[in-house]
C-alpha cells in the first residue's frame, strides 16, 4: 500500500474488524511510525462512533486535496 500513494508525507489509515469489533490504526508516513488505537468501536451499539471516524479520514483527505 505504501508504494501506491505518491506523498511519502500522507498518513494510511487502516481498519482491523471481525464485523462487530473495529479498531483502526494510522500510519505515519513520514516517521516510520504505526500507531493503534486503544479503543474498541462495537457495532451496532457505536454505530454513530464508526461513522464519525470514517468522517474524520474523509474530510482529512478532502482537505489535503484542496491544498495541492
């Protein structure tokens, strides 16, 4: 995945799930770092938590676009 994206500076964010349980992690690109998070999401009782995290990544990206 690393090599698929041109800015060495963006952050990959990832997502482990069995389906109910989901924890996400971020990759610094540039620091060669790899950091999970501490927390469960479950689903469905934190539906509103997932949908917000996947928010949070998509304006993140939407505004590093408008800044090329």
């Amino acid at each position: 995945m690393d090599n698929l994206i041109d800015d060495k500076n963006r952050d990959i964010y990832g997502v482990i799930t069995i389906g109910t349980d989901w924890i996400f992690v971020k990759v610094d690109r540039a620091n060669k770092i790899i950091t999970k998070d501490k927390k469960i999401v479950r689903v469905p009782e934190e539906l509103d938590k997932l949908l917000g995290i996947f928010s949070f990544i998509i304006d993140e990206e939407e505004i590093l676009e408008e800044l090329k």
